[in-house]
C-alpha cells in the first residue's frame, strides 16, 4: 500500500474536464475505491490502498460524469504481495516480549547499515505495520503482562531505538504498552530513552521524551485516516486523493 500508480489513458478515453476517474479494487474481504488527480490529458495518478492481506485483486477503472450514469473504461488485475517490509514488522509483531527473538534482533546493530538505508527501513517497516491487521490484545511488551518492570528485559522498543528508527518508535509509541516500555532496562541497564541519548539520536530523544513530540515527517504522516464501522475513509494530501475502504 501507500505507492503510487499511473493510469495510463487510451485516445478514445480522454475526455473532457468534467469527467472524474476512479479506481475500484475487489478483493475477497475487502473493497476500496480511490479518487485520482489528472496529471495531463491521458494520465491519471492515485495512492495504493493498504490492503487486508496478499492476493490479486480486481481493479475496475470507473468514469463519473454529473447527470450520467457511472462507466466502467477498464478492468485489469493487481496483485498485493508479501515484501522483506511485511515480513519484518509481521516476524516483529509476533516476537513482542519474546527474549530469545529480541536478543536475535540486536546482532543488526553490529553492521550499522548507512543512514539512508535506516531511513528507507524505517520507512517500509513502520507502513508495514501500519496495514497489520494487530489482534486486539496486542502490546509492545508482549502478551505476558503479568512481568514487573523490574525485570531487566529487551524490547521492541529497545529494538526500534538502538537502530534509529524514527517513525517506527512514534508508531510503538502509539500502541498499548509504548509509553510502558520507555522505563524499562534492558540486561544492560538502558532503557530506550537512556540509549536514544547515548547514540546521539538526538530527533529520538526529543520524540521518546517530550509530551508535544509531533509525528516525524514521512510518506505515511500525508495521509489523515477516519474510521466509520466497518467503513475507513483516508487523505492522502500529498496527491489530494480520497481512499473509501469498506468491509465487503
């Protein structure tokens, strides 16, 4: 979810200015329909949804037209799959308050990867958590609650932290459990705010301790959500484009 997509128009199908374009997607449990921008004549621009799971879904490409009825231009496939981003915030979700997987984790700080790899990680990683479907008794500590925080024990959001990863915290922060986990130690004693200091993560530090910290600037933070029953209905600013996503 959350890329851009290009519709290109054939000669028949440009038209005039009053004619607004939609894209339709049809899944098995879910439906969206997205607004698009005309960037000429013959080519349309829109977000992606974030979608439920991965499976190739149909787009319809419908034209609206005041006082006329709803055309369907075209229909095409599109197909939603599993990326290494998915895969490390699902492998993240389930290890919450696992010792042995968080341990695991921490031999990624050993390399260092370069700033421009974190921020594009950091990126992906938090989107891809945003379209997890996360059980409703989920918690950035784990599913043993019962632990005092006392016990010196690692993190997710140690994890997120130590690696630098801005927009990921903030989403941490956000859930049950994230304000919880910035006074825990770790078996080395720090907490996340106490490691955000000591690596000179200075934006994190901020975001872990000031109570107006706002949201780091992303992709995702154009985008404003409102939720409705079974009905979502998402802005993404960056490109004016509305998002209705519906339970079938």
């Amino acid at each position: 979810g959350d890329s851009v997509i290009t519709v290109q128009l054939t000669e028949e199908d440009k038209v005039e200015d009053d004619v607004v374009f939609y894209l339709v997607f049809t899944g098995s449990t879910v439906q969206h329909c997205t607004s698009t921008r005309k960037i000429n004549p013959g080519s349309l621009e829109t977000i992606s949804p974030g979608h439920d799971c991965c499976e190739t879904v149909k787009v319809v490409l419908c034209a609206s037209r005041e006082g006329h009825p709803v055309l369907v231009v075209a229909e095409e496939s599109f197909q939603f799959v599993q990326d290494e981003a998915y895969d490390a915030a699902q492998f993240l979700a389930t290890c919450a308050g696992n010792q042995q997987a968080l341990n695991f984790t921490r031999f990624l700080d050993r390399s260092r990867p370069p700033a421009a790899d974190v921020d594009f990680l950091d990126e992906k990683v938090a989107l891809a958590f945003r379209h997890l479907k996360l059980p409703a008794e989920w918690n950035v500590l784990g599913a043993d609650q019962s632990l005092t925080e006392n016990i010196p024990r690692e993190t997710l959001m140690h994890f997120a932290v130590r690696l630098g990863l801005l927009r990921l915290t903030w989403f941490l922060l956000q859930q049950p459990g994230g304000r919880g986990a910035l006074s825990i130690h770790n078996n080395e004693g720090a907490t996340p705010v106490s490691l955000a200091l000591e690596r000179g993560y200075q934006k994190l530090h901020q975001l872990l301790t000031e109570e107006e910290a706002r949201e780091p600037d992303s992709w995702s933070t154009l985008s404003h959500t409102v939720h409705a029953g079974d009905y979502s209905v998402k802005h993404h600013r960056g490109l004016d484009v509305y998002m209705l996503t519906a339970e079938a």
